[in-house]
C-alpha cells in the first residue's frame, strides 16, 4: 500500500517539477467566498441518498428508448423522475456551460446507435452502473451538487426550462479544432505541466485497461477449460475397470467441477467494478481536459487584447504621423482593450485558481481509489487462490485415505 502511495505521489510531484517548474502554487483554499461557504457546508451527497435505477425500455411511436428512475430523498429534496440517457447528456451540457474550468465527473458514452446490444440487459445494466456513478459523483462535489441545475435535473421534471445548452455545430467543431492544431499559441508552463501530467496518467491507465482484459480473457479462457474437463474425465473413468482409478478421478473430477465457482467472484469485480473503474478514469481524463482548454481560451483571448492594446498604444506613440481621426479612434479602442484586459485577467484568474483547486481534489480522490480498487483487486485474487488450494488440498487428502 506505501509503494502505491508513493508511486503516486511521485508521478504527481514529477508533473509539478516538469520543465523545470518547481511549484505550481496550488492554492489549497477555494478562490471565492461562495466556495468556501459550499466547501464547509455538508455535501449532498451526505444528507441525501441519489440514484440511478429501474431501466425500462419505452415505445413512443417508432423511438424506442430506455429510461431510468433518477431519485433523491433525504431532508430537503424527495423525488423521482424517469430520464432517457439523453437527458443525462443534456444535463451534462448545460453543467459544463456553467461550470467551464470544474473537473466535471465522467458521462458514460453514448454506445452503438442501432443493433440489438443496444437494448441487451448486459448493456442497458452498465449504463445504468456508470449513471449512478456520474451522480454520486456530483453529488459529492462541494461545487457542482449545489448548483441549481443539478438540483433542477433531480427535482424537476420540467428542468430543461431554466437550462439550454448552446449546441455546437459540427463545422464549428472543425474549424475550432483545425485553429487549435495549427495555433502558435504555448499553454502556459504551468498548466502545461497539469497538462502533461493528466496525459501521462491517462496513458499509464490506458495501459493497465489493456492489461487488465488480456489477462481477463485469459482467466475466462482457463476458467471455461475447466468446465469442460469434468466431463472428459468422466468419459475417461467410463473405460476403467479398477475401482481405486475411478475413486480417484472421481476426485480429481470435483476440482474442476469447483473451480468456476473460485473465479466467480473476481470475475464479477473485473467485469463490472475495476473494468469500470478503468473506463471511467480515461473518460475523467478527457474531462479535465476540456476544462483546460476552456482555460485556454481565455489565455489566449486575453494575449489577443494585449496585443490588440499595444498595438493601439504604439500608433498613439507616433501622434504626429496620424490624424485626428485616427487617434481618436486609437485613444477609444486603447481605452477599450484597457478595459476588457482587466475583465479577462480577473476571468483568466478564476480560471486558474478553479483549475488548480480542482486539480488537489482531483488527484486525493484518484489517489484514494486507485488504492482501493487494487486493494480489492488484490483480495479478489487471493480469494480464488485459496479457494482452488483448498480444493487441492481436499484432494491429497482424499487421495491419502485411498
């Protein structure tokens, strides 16, 4: 566990020293008086119980659709509403048009669009498992769960009339990416450094998923081998004739008989827990990194109107070379960007402190469930070893009273 711990730590302190950086001076403390006053009241989530459950498949027309029963109940909110996984997507939306630069929790993806998966219990269970995930984890953010279109989409069956997500197009996608890719503009260090850090743990978890489903397979491929022996070793005690060789692999058969049942449990865990798991912190990846570029697009923004201010200043430098109409113009559009840089450089501040205050909490609550989800997956293990030992053992001794 303390090689864990320190393995994290260390990846995290090598992000921070990145490029020679040796202090992102992360405040610890949030950056405004309404986060401190959500920080210090209880969370939601520890005076209500919220959930995600009951799937059910409708048939409006020609849309079918699954819907889920998203409940609240404690003190101040009881409440249930059905909604479509659109709607969760809608929620997310309008979450991260409020809440720009806070790390918001992972949505599950959208999935196949058509074909039979759509609907199979397996698929529609998983989605309903990563939905109660998502809000819980809202629910746990000192920010977030306090937010009212949160506790509009709890409460409300109507929520969508106080909220409306800005929808994107697809061109203005590409071409906002295509700006991006071939930009000159540098992130600053120090978030560059956050940013490198973020990518680097979402490769080492892109790894370990890999990992992870080869020796899932692997288990389930050794798993279904042994199912299939009992019987061949029962073929092959058809054919013997001496008592002693059937009392023994009528003995031998009942390992392979049991093993399955060893390997159920770590099955389940992988499959839907740290499988899961895995999933959901790639997703929290990318997460945090929309967060980061809705920061850089106030840096950004904010060196446009410097550079637009300069510029203006330096014509007025040279009044004499100007006319009276031009420097009128060039004393109001000074004035002007003056203006607006100080209004980004107090947005562009905010930004910053939500992104570094956002990053702490980010990286304790990693750090906390990665231990626990290899601490079970530790358990789950040795579980099956000493499962499959004890059938062993029952063996030999069973072969020594022959």
């Amino acid at each position: 566990m303390a090689d864990l711990d320190s393995d994290e730590d260390a990846l995290f302190q090598s992000a921070v020293e990145h490029q020679g950086v040796a202090n992102l001076n992360i405040e610890e403390k949030p950056h405004s008086s309404s986060e401190i006053s959500n920080c210090e009241e209880k969370l939601l989530i520890q005076t209500h119980t919220v959930k995600v459950t009951n799937p059910e498949k409708r048939i409006i027309s020609k849309d079918q659709f699954i819907v889920f029963e998203l409940t609240i109940s404690g003190p101040t909110y009881n409440s249930t509403h059905h909604r479509r996984f659109n709607d969760f997507r809608n929620f997310h939306s309008c979450l991260g048009d409020a809440y720009p630069y806070n790390f918001l929790p992972a949505l599950p993806t959208k999935g196949q669009l058509i074909g039979p998966d759509r609907f199979s219990s397996k698929f529609v269970e998983k989605r309903r498992l990563f939905l109660d995930r998502y809000i819980k984890n809202i629910a746990s953010h000192p920010v977030l769960s306090k937010s009212k279109v949160f506790i509009d989409f709890l409460t409300k069956n109507d929520w969508k009339t106080d909220h409306a997500h800005v929808k994107t197009s697809v061109f203005d996608k590409m071409s906002t990416s295509l700006s991006q890719a071939f930009s000159n503009k540098q992130r600053e260090k120090d978030f560059n450094d956050i940013f490198n850090y973020v990518s680097l743990y979402e490769d080492r978890v892109s790894h370990c998923q890999r990992v992870t489903n080869r020796v899932h397979d692997e288990t389930m491929d050794a798993v279904h081998f042994a199912s299939i022996l009992p019987e061949k070793i029962k073929n092959l005690s058809d054919t013997e004739t001496d008592d002693a060789i059937k009392a023994f692999l009528k003995d031998f058969c009942k390992i392979y008989e049991e093993t399955p049942k060893c390997y159920e449990s770590l099955h389940q865990f992988l499959s839907k827990d740290f499988q899961c798991y895995l999933e959901e912190e790639i997703r929290n990846c990318n997460e945090v990194k929309l967060s980061m570029r809705s920061r850089d697009k106030l840096q950004y923004e904010l060196e446009d109107i410097k550079s637009g201010q300069l510029a203006a200043e330096a014509k007025l430098a040279r009044h004499w070379e100007i006319d009276s109409v031009t420097k009128a113009k060039a004393e109001f559009d000074s004035e002007a960007l003056k203006s607006k840089a100080a209004d980004f450089v107090k947005k562009k501040a905010t930004a910053d402190n939500t992104i570094k205050n956002e990053l702490l909490r980010w990286n304790a609550i990693k750090a906390e469930k990665m231990k626990n989800s290899f601490k079970k997956l530790a358990d789950e293990n040795i579980k099956a070893n000493n499962e499959q030992i004890k059938l062993l053992e029952n063996f030999l001794k069973a072969v020594e009273q022959q």
